[in-house]
C-alpha cells in the first residue's frame, strides 16, 4: 500500500483467461482474421471460458471491441458462467 497520496502502486493488468493460458490479444487476432465475434466459437477454438468462468466477461468485451488488456475487474454474471 502507498504511504503517500504520490507513491505508484503496481497496476492491475487482465490479459489472458488464466485456466487455459489464452491470451486475450490472440482470441482478439482471431476474431480480426475469421470475423467472428461468438463466444461459443472461441470457447470451441480456445476452451476459455469453460472452465472458471472468471475470463468470461473479459472474452466479451475482447470480441466485441478489440481491447486485450484490462485494468479493472469486470464483474461476471452468475446466470452466464459456464
């Protein structure tokens, strides 16, 4: 923890769904080169999101926009998880 409001703390960094060493870079390569942006098919290519589930919000958003890095926590839907 920071002891002065100036001191740097390490930043959060997401980038791959962790139970299958996918990053989110290569899901976001894949959906650019094959168009597709389902997550069923990258859970077929990738098997992200079949196991914890915990990647699940981070492969939505990478297919929907592109982004492969995130410095937050995205909450998961319960209901979603697989």
């Amino acid at each position: 923890m920071p002891t002065t409001p100036g001191e740097l703390r390490p930043q959060l960094r997401i980038d791959r769904c962790v139970c299958h060493d996918v990053t989110f870079r290569a899901l976001a390569e894949w959906s650019a080169s094959t168009g597709c942006r389902s997550v069923d098919e990258a859970a077929r290519e990738f098997k992200c999101t079949t196991s914890c589930g915990m990647c699940l919000p981070y492969v939505e958003r990478a297919l929907a926009t592109g982004q492969t890095v995130f410095h937050e926590i995205l909450p998961v839907r319960r209901s979603a998880a697989r």
